[in-house]
C-alpha cells in the first residue's frame, strides 16, 4: 500500500511541473522577452488620386508588420484579428513597418465610391496594435476637359466689296457640345453669321459692311474659359481699302497689294450682279498678271448674270501697268454681252480663249454693246460657225483699237469668221488690227448678216482655209454690207483647190461697197492678199463677187457696179473713190 501512495505522489508531483512548464512558454499573449506593449498607430490621413487609386498614410510607434483591408464605407467596422486575417475586402495587403511614418498605395477602387481604411500593426513579439481607421477614402470620377482648345488659322484678307469672310480656328477634335456664335467675339462693326464645327476645325463666317476708302481690319476672339471653348486665340480679317468709295472704280488682284480691293475678277463681277445700278459706270482694273475666269454673261435678264436687268451699265476692264490675262476656263464664250450693258475693254487686257472650244471668246447680244480700245486683245480661241474671237449676234461691236489675233474658225468646214463674225447687228472698225486669224470661211472677218463698216484699221495675214470651195482670206460676205471707208486688207490667204476672194469675197445676197481705203491685189508686194491651193480654180486677188452678190468699187477714177450676172473677180489693188 505505501508503494502505491509512492507512484501517485510521483504521478501529481509531475503534473504540477507540467502545469508550471506550460505556464513557462508557448501562450503568444505571454512573449517570452517580456514585451507585452502593443503597437500604438497615430496620425492617419489619405490622399487620393483621380480614378482607382489612394495612398493611406499612418504612424506607428514600434516597427513591425502592418495589415490592411479597405471596406465600403457602410460595412461595419472590423476586428483588430479579422484585419489581420485579410478575409473578403475592396483592397487589402500587409508589409513591414516602420517606426515611424508609413505610405500604403492602394489600388482598385472604384471612381465616386466611399471607402474607409482599417490598419492594424503586429510588432515582433506578436503585440497587435489596435484598429486604425482612416475614413474618407472616396476616389472622384477624373475630370475630363471637354471643352475645345483651339488654336487660330491663317489671317484672312478680302476685298473692300466683300461683305463676309470665313475664318478658322483648328484643333476642336475633342469637342462635345456645340459652339455658337455666343463663343466668339468680332471687333468693329462685324457679326458673327454661323460657326460650323467640323473634324479638326472651327469655320465661322463674319459679316460686315462695304469699306470706303481706308483698310480697315476686324479681329474675331474666342470667348476664352467658357463651358464649351478654352483658350485666347483670334484671327484677324483685313478689308482692303482704296479705290473709289463710290464703288465704280474696283482694283482686282492680290488681295496683298494696298489698292486691291477684290480677290479675283469672279468677285468683282459677282458684286456687280448684286450691286450695279443702272446708267452707271464701273471700272475694274486687274493686278494680277493672270487670272483663269469662267463663262460669264453681262447684262441680260438672266438671273446669275453680272448686272442683269440693269440698263446703262458700262463696265470697263483694264490692266494696271502691263498686259493682264484673263484665260478662259472650260468651254463657252468668256463674255456673253447681253442687253443693257456695254463691255468695254481697255489697255492692257488680253482675254485667251482655248482650243476645240466651239464658242466665240465674246458674243455680243441684242442690246448689248462690245468696245475694243488700244492696248486690249482678244486672242488664242478656237471657235466653229459662230466665229473664232467675236460673235457679233445681233448687238454692236466697235473697235477702236487694240487687236483680234490668233483665234480660229476650223472645227469643221461650216466654222466661219477666225477673227470676227457678223451673224445680225452692227460692227464698226474705225483702227486696231484683225490679223492672223484662221476660218474654213472669212479668214478675218465673215459678214452673214448686218452691217460691217470699216473706218480705219487693218485686216491682215488672216487665212481662210478648207478643202473645196472657199470665200475670203480677208473678209467675207455672204449676206448684210459690208462698207468700206478706210483702212487697208492686205496679206489675206485663201487656201483650197477652189479659192475665191484673197482680199475680199462677196457672194450670196451680200453687199461690199468701198469707198476708201486699200484691197490689196496682185501688184501689192509684200502686202499683196493670196490665193493658193493645188488645181482647180482661183478667182480675185484682191476681189471675188459672184453673179448674185452686189459689189462697188473703184480706182480713184470711176465706180464700176458689180451686178453683171457673169462672176466678176479683180487680181489688181483697189482704192477706194
């Protein structure tokens, strides 16, 4: 029995040390080193960038390892265990700190969310600090500008009749909202009309008066730091000055010189369809060495003509200083003169036609009235029946001066008058030159019908050729008259195998009367009219009149009537009585 007592005395004695072995080690919220302080975590704040991230700043006052988790704003506040534990959260994670102050970057978050942070720190001996909570962890939606930055276009210049111009700004490819005229302000006297956005670019169209005599210039600006539109940039529109405030003297050209007050010719005559008053003179002088110009019609009741339903209307071109061209673009006559207005084309205006353009370079219709003057030419156009430079159709045409060269009548063997044609109406030549034209018929001039008076002037290597029959080198005369006063034809070719009329040809019911003036015939030298062509036959030098047509003519000494009913021709030089 005392032996048993002996074991259990054993058995309690180890149990005792077992308990106080436990109570030596292994619980962690007894440490071994006897550090039994927790961390303690101050001075929390949050900064937050635009969109998904924020950084969580703490301090703590022992190193160790920190965890956190970040919760919607209206979940309950968790455990100092369970932030340990980095269960289910919006963002969490854990790394060492420091003693001292300590950044968190946190990703993940949600734009226009509320969060708040929960941190808590273990140091070594396993202390675990209580929750530090960081409210106010609230990402905003980032903020994107939508309003245009623009940058401002070129400069604009225009002319003094110019009422509107349009002005660009670039760069609104991130616009959202729709700019108004309410974005832009116009110094001066001007309006903004429209504003259209397209990709890239702002157009505004500016409205303002007429200028007088002095340039005067309008500068449009955004409306900077707006709800729709950023920026300072502006624009500025120059309206040039000069010529007569009046409006009846216009310079046209570059819009870089100070007297030019009209971009292109188009612009002046377009002005002219809205603004010309009747019995009113206008002046346009061009600047520009060349300028391409459509078809245009002066005059006339047609709605899109320059002038149209105006009478009285004078419109004079000319060149400043030099010949300038106008060069026609496309087919169709460069001038229709059309009733109501008269065309006058001074010094220095060459207009040039095209080839295969089977239109005259100018038609001057019923009542309306073409002048040619020294220095202007019309030149360089190839046209069919209607004639090559001028188609006098039913108005009036005089020259007195200036030049009609170089155009043709060829299209076809019915193409007539290389220089001018006389369909119905009146020409009167009193000087200039027609000279090295070309027509199937009527090498210079071809008189169908009206009047042809010949003053002064010289009608001169011209040339009428084709094959088969064909009439007047010079001029020809199928019907109407044509009287000559003065002025010589001379060097004149017809070019066939049946050539009638070197000079002149009158045939048909056409009437030639001289009396004055020089047709140059066989015995003229280097002035003498031709007829060429291999076989058949050549008739009149200097004149051919068939048994049909009238001719009167003399030698200084008599007047010989041609109406014998027999084909009369002369190969001699006439002069006129």
């Amino acid at each position: 029995m005392k032996k048993k007592s002996n074991i259990l005395a054993m058995l309690a004695g180890l149990l005792v040390l077992s308990f106080a072995l436990m109570g030596c080690g292994g619980d962690d919220s007894n440490p071994t080193n006897g550090d039994t302080t927790a961390p303690v975590l101050s001075a929390g704040s949050v900064s937050v960038f635009e969109g998904t991230t924020a950084m969580l700043i703490f301090t703590s006052d022992e190193a160790g390892t920190y965890y956190y988790v970040v919760l919607a704003s209206g979940d309950p506040a968790p455990a100092a265990a369970t932030v340990k534990a980095q269960g289910t959260a919006v963002a969490k994670g854990t790394n060492y700190a420091t003693a001292s102050q300590n950044p968190i970057y946190v990703t993940g978050l949600t734009a226009g969310s509320t969060y708040k942070a929960y941190i808590v720190v273990e140091d070594e001996s396993g202390n675990l600090s209580a929750v530090l909570t960081i409210d106010g962890v609230n990402p905003e939606i980032p903020y994107i500008d939508t309003r245009a930055e623009l940058t401002a276009g070129s400069a604009v210049n225009v002319a003094r009749i110019d009422t509107t111009a349009s002005v660009t700004f670039n760069g609104a490819w991130n616009l959202t909202s729709t700019l108004t005229a309410a974005d832009f302000t116009v110094t001066a006297d001007g309006t903004i009309d429209t504003v259209t956005v397209n990709s890239g670019t702002v157009t505004i169209v500016v409205t303002f008066a007429e200028n007088g005599t002095s340039v005067k210039t309008y500068t449009v600006r955004i409306n900077s730091d707006s709800d729709t539109i950023k920026g300072s940039a502006e624009v500025t529109i120059t309206q040039a000055g000069e010529g007569d405030p009046a409006n009846d003297v216009l310079y046209v050209g570059n819009l870089g010189s100070p007297e030019a007050n009209t971009g292109t010719l188009a612009l002046a005559l377009a002005w002219l369809k809205d603004k010309a008053v009747s019995d009113t003179a206008y002046t346009i002088t061009l600047l520009s060495t060349t300028e391409s110009l459509p078809s245009w019609t002066l005059g006339g009741s047609t709605s899109g003509s320059a002038a149209n339903g105006k009478t009285g209307v004078t419109i004079t071109l000319k060149g400043k200083d030099e010949i300038r061209t106008l060069q026609l673009t496309g087919t169709g006559s460069l001038f229709t003169v059309d009733s109501g207005v008269t065309l006058s084309l001074g010094e220095n205006i060459n207009l040039k036609g095209v080839n295969s353009n089977v239109n005259p370079l100018v038609r001057v219709k019923s009542g309306g009235t073409l002048e040619l003057k020294d220095g202007a030419k019309i030149s360089n156009n190839e046209g069919s029946n209607a004639g090559g430079g001028v188609y006098v159709d039913g108005g009036t045409f005089t020259m007195e001066g200036g030049e009609i060269s170089e155009n043709r009548a060829t299209y076809d063997r019915s193409s007539t008058g290389g220089g001018v044609r006389v369909g119905s109406g009146t020409f009167t030549m009193k000087g200039g030159k027609i000279s090295r034209n070309m027509g199937c018929i009527g090498g210079g001039v071809y008189v169908y019908g009206g009047t042809f008076t010949m003053e002064d002037g010289e009608i001169s290597g011209n040339t009428a050729v084709a094959s088969g029959y064909i009439y007047g080198g010079g001029v020809s005369v199928y019907g109407g008259t044509f009287t000559m006063k003065g002025g010589e034809i001379s060097g004149n070719t017809v070019f066939s195998d049946y050539s009638y009329g070197g000079g002149v040809s009158v045939y048909g019911s056409g009437t030639f009367t001289m009396e004055g003036g020089t047709v140059y015939g066989s015995d003229g030298g280097a002035k003498a009219n031709k007829l060429q062509g291999d076989g058949g036959l050549k008739r009149g030098v200097s004149l051919y009149k068939d048994s049909t047509a009238t001719a009167e003519y003399g030698d200084n000494s008599a007047i010989i009537t041609g109406t014998q009913s027999s084909a009369l021709y002369t190969d001699y030089t006439l002069t006129g009585r």
